[in-house]
C-alpha cells in the first residue's frame, strides 16, 4: 500500500483522539480473498472515505468493523475499546448506516425512532427528545406520524442516517449512503456529513462517486480487489502521481514580460505565453496564486480571468488501479 506523507500544517492523529483503529483486515470465501490487510485510523472531527468500485471489497471490510461479519484475521478498536462480533460496549459507540433500507415499513417515522432507540436502550424521556431532534435534523419533523412506506427513497434514506444517529455514536459508518436517491436528498445527506464532522464525530464513509470523496473526505483510501492501495487527502494522493496543477490566465498588456518573470519564480515548472494571456504548470497553484498575480501586475500585464485546474482522484485511482471507478 502507499501511504501518502501527512502535510507539514495538518494535526497529527497523536494530537487528536483516535476514535477507529483498524489493523490487517482479512476476510475469504473459499478461494476468494475479499479482504486482504486492509488497516487505517479515523480521529474524531475527520470523514475517511473508501473510495472504490462496486465489489471492491467495501461492504466487506466495513461488515468487520462494526462486527457484523466476523474476521479471519486483523483486529479493530473503537474509541478505545477491542471489538469482535460479540462486543456490545465498543458496538455502542457505532452508528451503522447500511445499503439496504433497515426501517420498518409499516411504522411510522417516528415509531421507527422509537423502536430502534428502546434497542439500544435509551431511557422512554431521552429517546423522545432526541427523536424529535432526529425529525428535525433529517428534515422529517411534518412527516413523523406518517408510515414510511408512502415515503420517497431519499427520505427513508435520510431516517435511516436518523436512527443510526440517535444514541449518538463517536462512529458514524455509511456503507453507499446516496445510492438510488433523488439529487435534493443527495445533496441533503452529504451536507449533513459535513455537518457532522464538524461538530466532532468521526465518519466512516464508502461511496464510489468520485464526486462525493472530493467533497466530504479528509482522507481516502483507494481500495480495489480486497486491499488499499493508497491512502491520504486528495493533494497527498494526487503527489504520488507527480501530477501539477495546470493555471491559465487571461491577461493583456506585455504578456511576454510577465511570463519570463513568473519563469523565474521556484514554484512555477513551465511557463507559455500567448496572444490571449499566459499558461502555467505548478504545484499547490491555490497557495501561489496571489503571488503569481502580483507578479504579472509589476510586470505591467493586467489579469481578467483566472482559471485553475487540480488533478482529480479519478487520476489517482486509474493510476494505480488500471481502471475507471465504475468498472
């Protein structure tokens, strides 16, 4: 596996409270290896994301964590407690998002709040403020007392996240939260992950929407056919590959001055100018770019457009698994 090098400016795990700790996942089916040393750690505050095809081995490795699925080797531990599938305290502190709809059809909205509280054994007054908080923050508060069969795919969804939140877990796992969702639900899940880190719960998140990893994720971890073949944020993963931003600037005035001069900066690897402005090839061009603007005014050049464009993980991922996402 490569592991990508933690930016100089970024917390160290040391420094904040390791809440997943996973290590050498193993798990086969016969002569099949579906999982195969699969290990890394989530603290609290940040989204890690599996980023992977469909039967890339996800579903499986995130079955281990929550101890659904027992191991064949490996071990993990949750805020600070050894888990098997047997554990009931380190279970407590997971919240289980699955890919199948696990609600009751036939129960309301909040009946379902009640019934999945009273399993994880929520005192009668605490489970009912805290459904009513659910039905708030999924946004299902004026359909409570309706069944959930008459419910949209998005909607149940979003009360399946609801349940799996109400005891409030240190871990929250989505196993392909979005899938089959319409894009307002789609956009009302992934706000409320971003919500969630940020208020300090640790996420668990597998998707193989490329879009959806740029967005919430912290970290990925690329995985495909059982094992992580890297793991980092989206920059650290993009520098294995050796990939640069590519800048272009619409500029008038002495293009060419302005472009020998950006030449003879550190940062900036190929410089072109042209009739209509000057193109750029740089690393971190986000963090260079006010300097390089300063650079082309003092040169009597004047900018009207910037354009910036980042290598994407989709690079990253054919790069190192010889394949499009969806394959």
């Amino acid at each position: 596996m490569v592991v990508a090098q933690t930016s100089p400016g970024a917390p160290s795990s040391a420094e904040r409270a390791t809440v997943l700790e996973c290590r050498g996942l193993e798990k086969s089916y016969g002569d099949r290896h579906a999982v195969r040393g699969v290990g890394f750690e989530i603290v609290r505050g940040e989204t890690y994301g599996l980023l992977g095809p469909n039967g890339a081995g996800k579903t499986t490795t995130i079955s281990m964590i929550c101890g659904l699925l027992a191991r064949d080797a490996g071990e993990v531990v949750v805020d600070g407690k050894p888990l098997e599938t047997t554990s009931t305290e380190a279970k407590n502190a997971i919240g289980y998002v699955p890919q199948d709809l696990a609600i009751y059809p036939d129960l309301t909205a909040r009946e379902n709040l009640t019934f999945f509280g009273r399993l994880y054994g929520m005192a009668r007054a605490d489970l009912k403020q805290r459904s009513s908080e659910i039905l708030e923050i999924t946004g299902l508060a004026d359909r409570s007392d309706e069944r959930t069969d008459g419910f949209s795919g998005g909607m149940k969804r979003r009360l399946n996240i609801g349940i799996a939140l109400l005891h409030k877990p240190r871990l929250l796992v989505l196993d392909e939260p979005t899938v089959g969702v319409d894009p307002q639900s789609r956009n009302a899940i992934l706000s409320s992950v971003e919500t969630l880190s940020g208020e300090g719960m640790a996420v668990l998140y597998t998707t193989h929407y490329m879009e959806e990893a740029e967005r919430l994720c912290d970290r990925v971890g690329i995985i495909d056919e059982g094992e992580v073949k890297a793991e980092g944020t989206r920059r650290e993963l993009v520098a294995i590959l050796g990939e640069r931003d590519r800048v272009s600037l619409d500029a008038s005035g002495d293009v060419n001055v302005a472009a020998r001069s950006l030449a003879e900066l550190e940062a900036v690897d190929e410089v072109t100018a042209s009739d209509g402005g000057i193109d750029l090839i740089l690393q971190d061009a986000s963090s260079h770019l006010p300097g390089l603007l300063e650079v082309v005014a003092s040169a009597g050049a004047q900018v009207t457009g910037v354009n910036v464009v980042e290598p994407d993980l989709e690079a990253v991922f054919l790069k190192l698994t010889g394949k499009a996402l969806r394959d």
